[in-house]
C-alpha cells in the first residue's frame, strides 16, 4: 500500500488517540472536510479518484448514486472486540488479492 488517508469532518471529536491523529496530520495522510460539508462524499470521491480502498462502517446507502458497485467492492467493514480490530475474512482477502495485483 503505498498511501493512506483519513478522511475526516474538521469537527470530528478526538479522543484517546490523538498523538496518533496528530501524527498522521503531521505526515498529510488526514484529509479533513470543511463543517457543513458532506464527508462521505469527500471519502467517494477521494478513493475513486486514487483507485484506493475505503475503510469504514459506513454503507452509503445515502449516496447510492455515488458509491458505484466498483467502489462497493473496494469497501472494508470492521469491528473491535476489546483490543482486537477485525475485518471479515471475505473482505480482506478481496483487499490482499487487490495488493498483491498492484505489485
């Protein structure tokens, strides 16, 4: 993977992992939409734009006519159980065999 980026409402609040999100500030990989603006549609079109994948619990159904059914294969779902992070497996191995391809 050769890029990552966060998109994010400027007014999204910040917890626990701030030193992180800074971090990531601090390299460009957060992209923070303007308030009163839709960020999904900034997270569509950025991954669109880029060929890239999208992580979030988000279906979209709003944005159906944004949200292609190319861009609906490229969507990863996760949960957290305690400390652990997980994606269906079915998911992630469409995102590996993905990776793999580009190399």
């Amino acid at each position: 993977v050769d890029r990552i980026a966060v998109v994010l409402n400027e007014n999204t609040r910040r917890n626990r992992c701030d030193q992180d999100m800074e971090n990531l500030t601090a390299r460009g990989l957060i992209c923070t939409t303007p308030s009163g603006r839709d960020d999904d549609l900034f997270t569509i079109q950025l991954a669109a734009d880029a060929n890239a994948w999208i992580l979030t619990r988000d279906n979209y159904a709003n944005h159906a006519r944004w949200f292609t059914p190319t861009m609906r294969r490229r969507r990863l779902t996760f949960a957290f159980a305690r400390d652990a992070f997980t994606v269906p497996p079915d998911e992630l191995h469409a995102f590996v065999d993905d990776v793999a391809r580009a190399r």
